[in-house]
C-alpha cells in the first residue's frame, strides 16, 4: 500500500477528504452513546480521548500516532467495561479514531471501520428501551439518513458487509444493505 500527503492506496484510492467524511460518520455515532460508558464506567477517560482524537482528525488535524493510540486504548476499555452496552460504546469510539486508518483493500471486514458504530448504536438503543428491535431499525433509519454520497461511495468500494451472529453484525448488515441500495436522504 502506497501513501501519499493526500491519497492513501491500497487496490484502490481514498482521499484525505473522504477520510474524514467517513471518520465524522462514524464520530458522530460514538458521541451519541459515549454517555453509555461513561455512566457504566466514569472514571475511564479512555474512550472520549479516542473521540477526541477522532474529532481532531475530522476537523483536519493529519493523521497521527494519537488516532492510532487512542484507538486501541479505546478498544480495550471496551474488553474491559462491565455491559454489552458500554462495551459497544467504547468499541465505537475506538472505531471512530481508528476511521482515520480506514484501508483501502477490497475487504467486507473493512465495512466494520464504516458502519460498526452505527450498528453499535442501533443496539444499545435496543438495549436502553428493553431489547425492543423496532428502535434499533428507527436508528438504523437515522443513521442511514446521516450517510451522505461521499460516504456511500466509499463503502460501494468495499465488499458487502458479510452477516455475523451478533446483534449488532444483523444490524450492521442491515445498513449496509440499505445504503448499498441508494437509500440516502442527506439534509446538507
């Protein structure tokens, strides 16, 4: 894989700017349920500094160390936090700084760096209203309309997301499907 200041390729290109659509896609997600883990586990920093991370990067810091970093601190938080619901909020921010790595190989494990937090989402609304699966398809909805055509078109470069026998992979598939479909309704 080859890298220059503003491409990253791989077996095909993605541009700093679509790196940052894709990593506020998913930044915008890990916020909405960042609260999740910080009430289940207050004391742990460790997934807001990856959000943080990932929000600096939105707003055009360069990739650096401190996504990366950030990332991975923010995943193991997720290993370690006490619900299904904490976990898959620190797991979402931890994808939200690692969105800015996202590689540029025609791999369906990819779609997991684009659409993992919004399915994560999805489930903890699940999970917060008693496993009700009508409020999961409701944010799935919501986050459907959050996809704008840049994002699309990034994931359109991947494979199909495959199935998965949790929860949140069906939803994750779900999403995939449905934006693969041309389901977009951008506001701006």
């Amino acid at each position: 894989m080859t890298a220059r200041r503003n491409v990253v390729s791989g077996d095909f290109d993605l541009t700093m700017v679509e790196l940052r659509v894709v990593a506020h896609y998913v930044v915008r997600h890990a916020e909405d349920v960042l609260p999740v883990f910080e009430h289940a586990v207050p004391d742990d920093p460790r997934p807001r500094a990856a959000i943080d991370a990932a929000r600096a990067f939105v707003d055009g810091a360069d990739r650096t160390r401190r996504q990366r970093v950030t990332s991975m601190d923010a995943h193991r938080a997720a290993r370690s936090a006490p619900t299904e619901a904490a976990r898959l909020a620190a797991r979402s921010a931890g994808d939200a700084a690692a969105a800015a790595y996202l590689h540029p190989l025609a791999q369906a494990s990819q779609v997991g760096h684009i659409l993992r937090a919004a399915a994560s989402a999805a489930r903890i609304g699940e999970l917060t209203a008693g496993g009700d699966p009508a409020v999961g398809d409701a944010l799935l909805d919501r986050s459907r309309r959050w996809a704008t055509p840049v994002l699309v078109d990034v994931l359109r470069r991947y494979p199909p997301a495959t199935g998965g026998s949790s929860r949140a992979a069906r939803l994750m598939s779900k999403l995939d499907d449905a934006l693969r479909a041309g389901g977009t309704e951008h506001p701006s």
